[in-house]
C-alpha cells in the first residue's frame, strides 16, 4: 500500500470539529461577483487533510490535484487525455520509450514559465533515495527521463509496463522553487507553487485550505474564484454545517447524505470508486497470522449485510482490492457467507471451542485486536461488524480505536482497519498491497503478506504489456488470495456527496481510496458556470 494508501491524520475528530466551527470559514453565499448574482465562491467539507502538498512526496500521484497539472490528466470518464502535454505520448514498438511534447506558454502561478526541465526534475526527485515519498515503487518502470530542449520529454523504460502513461497524471513541481530546498522539509511542502487553475492562498492545519484561483491558468481563468476546503472529520458536524448553510457541498456517509433526499435545494451525488474497506491480518500475530484462522474469517464474514446495514446500500461486497464490476476482477473467487464451512476450518485446523466460547489451539486462545481510525465511523461501523461475524465463529476480536501515530507502531502484530484502491490499473491496487519485500515500508503491506507464488506473479504483470499475460497473472494473485487471505475485504464503497443546486448539474468520477480532496464533485470545479 502506497503512502496514500491510507489516511495518516493525527488530530481527534472531535478536535477538529471545533476547530473548524471556529475558523473564520467563509460562510456560501456571502461572497458574489461584483455585477451581482453569479456566486464566485464555494465551500466544502472534506474529512481529512493531506500531509503534503508536494507531488514531490506524492500528494496528487493520482492526478487531479488543483494546485498543479501532470503531463496528462483524467476525463469525467477517466480516460486519459492531454494536460501538459499537447497530446497523449508517442510509444516505442517496443514500448520503452515514452515522448511527450509540452505546451508553449504555460506559468507557474508566480509567472516563471514551466519548462521540460521541470519534468525532468519532478521525476529525478522522486526517484532519488533521499526522497521521502512511499510511492516511489510506482515509477519502478522509469529507467530515466531527458528533456530534449524546452518542450520535448523522453521517458526511457527499463521494461514495458503497460501502465506507464497513467503514472504522468503525475504533478509537475517548480524547480526553480523546489529544487533549491530540502525536499522532505523545505516550506514547498505546505506552500505549493504549480501550473494548476487554483493557487493556496493559506492552509490553517486541522480546520481548511484556501484557495484562489490561478489567472495565469493555461486553460483560462476559473469562474469560481475562491475555493474553501473546509476539514471536518466528525461525519455529522460536517453534515449540520451543510444544514446550516455553512457549507456548499460536503462528503457524507450514505445514511447522513440521505437525510437530505427532500431537500429541493440540494442534490446527491454517488460516486463509484475503487475505494475498498479491508482488516489486515498481520503475519506475526499466532491468530491472525495462521492461515487457517483467515480462511475461517473470509467465511464467517457477512459482506451483503454490511453493504446493506453499514453502506445503506451504497457500495458492494469486496473479496478483493478489484471491484467485482471491474474487467480485471476474476471470477469465482467471490466467498460466500458460510460460518457452518467456517467453524468447519477451525475444528479441522485443531482450534477448539472453550468454556466460554472462545477457540483455543495448543494453548492459544484466538483472540487480537483490531484497531480503526479514532472519529472514522464507517470504519468503526465495519470493525464492530466483524468483530461480532468472528465471534459467532469463535474468534474474539478486540475493537479500539486510535489515530495513526498509536495504530502506526503496532500494525507489524495488531489488525487494522484499513482502507485502499485505485482505478487507473491492477497494478496499483496489487504491487504495494501484496509484495512481500514493501512489508514494513510505511502504510504498503500492511499485514506483512508473503507469498512466493503471488510475488512472482505481481512482477510479471507488471513487466509485460500484453494484455492477455498481465490478465492471467492477476488471475492467479485472486485465486492465491482466496486459499492463502492476508486479509479479510468487506466492502468497496460508493461515494456519496450533497452540494448546493445553485452551482447546476455536477459530476463525479470513478474515485480511488483517496477522495473528497480533489475528487469529488469539484474534480473540474475550474469549469463549473456559477448560476445566478
């Protein structure tokens, strides 16, 4: 799992909550054009703030960023299509090498034009040891890149990896800004400059981001010129602002979102995503680490009532990190809810129920915890409805909750509640998830997975772009996760989004796990018509 892969936010909920009904948040609708009715600003509530702002660390690695553009970016349908780049990249025949020409005019935010050389930068950094960013695993691929004079960029390819054009949605950083700093430290990290349609004018930790927008934009200036992320991380504070009229749009779980279905001035939005809940089972925990044990969990585990109880339907049963709609999803490796199979496993396995209930084996009673993100109530939701399927199998699970700096240190021996999913390509919901040797690596390989054959299997599919052999090969990563789980997929999850009318008829995406920063409804708010 990438450095994104998972939220690392360390204020409370509740915290945050008031820290932002303190802030001097703008409130909608008091701010209008100057020849009056077309409201030129918007305000939105958003669960979570990144750490960074810096591509360079990996905000905005999946593109859509706001701030800055990549040499290519995503259509309302995710197809690629040209940003930077006045067109999509000529490949080799042999598919190693990658050319892009550059657009003529483009500015930094403060009037220094963009320039190859600031690609060339923006990878090299990346790549260099020395760069704190946990994605870097992405760009494996990438041999080097040269510009060649001011508009013409070359990737060079150590294999053909199929995927390669969607990793340059990638943000393009400034180097006459960023490479005359600390690249893990320097101020570039929370005062951006980029290439994008909106600028930061300031970002007050735990409560928003501001942001105007961008005159110098290429793709000409945005009508809503003052855009307010507002964090609040507390799912019903953020929907009694949205009430209130303090809020424009906000992210919402389904049952809050849908209090809102009579409200003629306000519109739902259901985005569907990549965006899966999953419980890691940590290899060097005895109980969640034996394999029988997680079989038996993948079993007594009732997927449909989460989605129907948790999820009010907004979402679907995951047996995987590829969604079962997905062309690259295998099928048969769906599991049904079955504790009598489940309990079946365990009594075969030598774990034996006690006088209480709880299973024991050569000693061991089968029992560990399980931790989620402290204000998180989806995920809390999901661990409580684990922790009772697992128990009704035998298996105690002990639920708590904590931010990531208690939860970080002890995911080597305790199950977290986790979060994942990308939808550009398999390999970026599979490499950092699965492979072995990125145990340990900050968030990827959470549950410390190992297995040989699914190792093997990761590294063919990525350095191979026939579609037919990188088909087979996740083929075969679905079906090992069905006999050897080193973790228990619950759900994928639909999001779910309630904004204002007044901005017109809004789309979404098909989101990743991250999402609610700069997906959402606003993935193109430069181009939304303000009504009037």
């Amino acid at each position: 799992m990438t450095g994104r892969w998972i939220r690392a936010t360390g204020t409370t909920a509740a915290a945050a909550a008031l820290a932002v009904a303190a802030s001097a948040c703008s409130a909608p609708g008091g701010d209008s054009g100057s020849g009056g009715g077309a409201k030129t600003s918007a305000v939105v509530g958003i669960a979570y703030e990144p750490d960074s702002l810096s591509p360079l660390l990996g905000y905005g690695k999946d593109g859509n960023s706001k701030i800055f553009d990549g040499l290519l970016t995503h259509d309302a349908d995710m197809k690629l299509k040209p940003a930077l780049a006045t067109e999509l990249p000529k490949i080799s025949d042999d598919g190693r090498t990658y050319t892009y020409r550059l657009r003529k005019g483009v500015e930094f935010s403060d009037g220094k034009p963009f320039t190859a050389d600031d690609v060339v930068f923006t990878y090299d950094t990346i790549l260099d040891k020395k760069t704190n960013n946990a994605s870097k695993t992405e760009l494996d691929a990438l041999d080097s890149v040269e510009a060649k004079g001011e508009r013409t960029v070359v990737f060079h390819l150590k294999y053909p990896y199929a995927p390669f054009a969607e990793r340059t949605v990638l943000p393009i950083a400034p180097k006459h800004i960023a490479g005359e700093q600390n690249v893990n430290t320097g101020a570039f990290t929370t005062k951006p400059v980029g290439t994008g349609p909106y600028k930061l004018v300031k970002w007050s930790k735990g409560e928003k981001l501001t942001f105007k927008a961008n005159s110098r934009y290429w793709g000409g200036a945005p009508k809503v010129k003052d855009f307010t992320m507002a964090i609040i991380k507390d799912d019903d504070v953020r929907a009694t602002r949205l009430r209130s009229g303090d809020l424009d749009g906000a992210i919402l779980p389904p049952n809050l979102a849908g209090t809102f279905a009579k409200d003629d001035d306000k519109q739902t939005l259901e985005a569907k995503s990549f965006d899966y809940r999953v419980v890691t089972l940590p290899t060097d925990n005895k109980v969640a680490g034996d394999t029988d044990v997680r079989r038996a969990l993948d079993l007594a585990v009732d997927r449909k009532a989460m989605v129907d109880s948790i999820l009010y339907g907004a979402g679907k049963a995951a047996y995987g990190p590829v969604p079962t709609d997905s062309e690259w999803f295998t099928k048969g490796t769906e599991r049904s809810h079955d504790l009598a199979e489940a309990e079946k496993i365990l009594d075969d396995a030598g774990w034996k129920p006690g006088s209480d209930g709880i299973r024991r084996k050569n000693g061991v009673k089968a029992t560990f915890p399980l931790w989620y993100l402290s204000g998180d109530k989806l995920r809390q939701d999901h661990a409580l409805a684990y922790a009772s399927d697992a128990k009704k199998a035998g298996i105690q699970i002990k639920v708590q909750a904590g931010t990531w700096e208690v939860i970080q240190p002890r995911m080597k021996s305790d199950a977290v509640l986790a979060g994942g999913g990308a939808p550009a390509d398999p390999d970026f919901d599979q490499y950092t998830l699965l492979k072995s040797d990125l145990a340990g690596d900050g968030f990827n390989n959470m549950g410390y997975y190992d297995n040989p054959a699914v190792d093997k299997a990761l590294d063919e599919a990525r350095r191979t772009d026939d579609r037919a052999k990188r088909k087979s090969a996740y083929d075969s990563i679905q079906r090992a996760l069905v006999k050897d789980p080193g973790y228990t997929f619950l759900t994928h999850i639909d999001h779910v989004y309630v904004l204002d009318k007044k901005f017109g008829d809004l789309t979404t995406q098909v989101e990743p796990h991250d999402h609610g920063f700069a997906t959402g409804p606003w993935w193109n708010i430069e181009d939304w018509q303000p009504s009037k």
